[in-house]
C-alpha cells in the first residue's frame, strides 16, 4: 500500500491528520424504562450476560459477549418476536484492538423494530454459526470468512463465496493492498497461461485510476491482449472491435461508439 502524503494548505487541512480517522459516534442514549426495548434487553439478560444496551437513532443495540452469539439470538428469535436476520457481518479492528466487530441487524416484522446484536472476536477465535436459526445466515458467514477472514464454527459449508477456491488472504481486511498483493498481481497469469509466462506478459494491472488499451506493458487491456512490449501499431484491432453498447442499443438513445466519442486531453 503506497505511503499517505499529507496534502499542505488543502482546505487549509489536512485530510486526515492520523492514521485511524475516527468518525464521530452517533449519541447512544439510555433505554427508556417500560419501553417495548427494555422488554427486549430484559429478556436477552436472562439467557446471557448483556455487556450493554442503548439506542442509536431510535434503534436498540445490545453488546455481548461473542459466546453467547447464539443465546441471544434464539431469545430475541423464539420469545421475541425478531425472525429475520436482514444482515451480519464483521468490522476490522485488528490493529487497534486485535480481532473483529461482529454484529447481527434482526428485525421483527409484526412490530416493524429493528435490533442490532454486537460482540467482539479476537483474530484467533471463531464465533458460533447461527446458520440453524437465520437460513439467510449461511451466505452471510461464508461471505465474512472469505474477505475478512472471521472463522465460522459448525457452518454447514464454509468454504469462499466470492474469491477463488485458491485465493490467498482476505481481501476486505484494512491490512490488504488497494491494489493487490503480489499473489493477486500474478493470479491470472499464473491461472490462464502458467507462471512460465509471467516474464512474457508481466503483472495484471490493478491500477484503478485509468486504464491505457495501449499500455503494452501490463497485463490487463480492454480488447485484447499483446505480448509485453509489443508495438501498439501491430495490433490487429479488427479481431477485437470495440462496442460500448448491445447490437441493438437502447431504444431513443443515440448508440455510441469509438468513432463518435471524444476523448479528453485532461480531466476538467
């Protein structure tokens, strides 16, 4: 990951003036006596140890301990009404505190409330699969194992959503390049033409700032692909026209194409 450089007198600021911006929190306000909420923590409490419970935004939010993951879910599932896991993943906070942010948003349908349940894993641990409760769970876990590595017990498949079957490292993980390490750069060299060919081709370009169909000397190219090095002139485009649209476009709209764009010396 290239190194950060401060940028002088740009809003007379810095952009960020160290190196885990924190943004500020929502207030976390005291939950009201009484409330349908408090009902809620009540009942959480009696399965498990509540680390604590407030509201943000009108939401209730409920800390616990990352073992008792399941406890509190079943509880606020079977005696409360909350059936539907609308989403789960994990936050990164391994350099600053060593493991991950789990958290589970549950809604109950019938009285349109809306839960968030929160723990904290350490990088080593693993958390317990709530796939038996929450069907919707099951691309949830393997989707948070695969990019930010979170390890999932009693999952009934675990194995990578996104990423190749032999991808290495987490991609999601604050600690991965914006662009790729060197296992990523050579991925699909090594994958399509065998790693005897990586001084011919060179690496993929992950570059996300432009992307330059007649840079010879990367591997990823719109259109074609070159030998590194080659002459942008011999390329024989006609193999390889460009479209930017079906064949048959889209019905009122002028169909584009390279002859008719302009393309621009520098960005306004």
């Amino acid at each position: 990951m290239r190194p950060y450089t401060p940028k002088d007198n740009v809003q007379k600021k810095a952009y960020y003036t160290d190196r885990f911006w924190v943004a500020p929190r929502i207030p976390e306000d005291p939950v009201p006596e009484g409330d349908i909420y408090a009902e809620d923590v009540a009942a959480v409490k009696k399965a498990c140890k509540v680390l604590n419970a407030y509201l943000q935004r009108g939401q209730l939010v409920i800390v616990i301990n990352a073992k008792d993951n399941v406890a509190a879910l079943k509880t606020l599932k079977e005696e409360r009404g909350y059936g539907m896991l609308s989403e789960m993943s994990a936050v990164d906070f391994l350099a600053q505190r060593g493991g991950f942010e789990v958290f589970y948003q549950i809604l109950n349908l019938k009285t349109a409330r809306r839960i968030r349940v929160k723990c904290f894993l350490k990088e080593e641990e693993a958390i317990e699969s709530v796939n038996p409760l929450y069907r919707s769970a099951d691309w949830a876990e393997r989707e948070m194992w695969d990019l930010m590595g979170v390890n999932v017990n009693n999952h009934p498949y675990l194995k990578r959503l996104i990423m190749p079957d032999d991808w290495e490292g987490h991609p999601l993980r604050k600690t991965y390049p914006l662009e790729g390490d060197e296992f990523a750069q050579w991925y699909e060299v090594d994958k399509i033409f065998g790693k005897e060919a990586r001084d011919i081709i060179g690496p993929e370009n992950r570059d996300p700032a432009r992307i330059d169909r007649y840079d010879t000397e990367r591997f990823a190219r719109l259109g074609h692909e070159v030998p590194r090095g080659a002459p942008a002139e011999e390329v024989d485009e006609t193999k390889t026209p460009i479209h930017y649209q079906e064949e048959e476009g889209v019905f009122l709209i002028e169909k584009m194409s390279p002859e008719t764009s302009k393309v621009l010396d520098k960005r306004k």
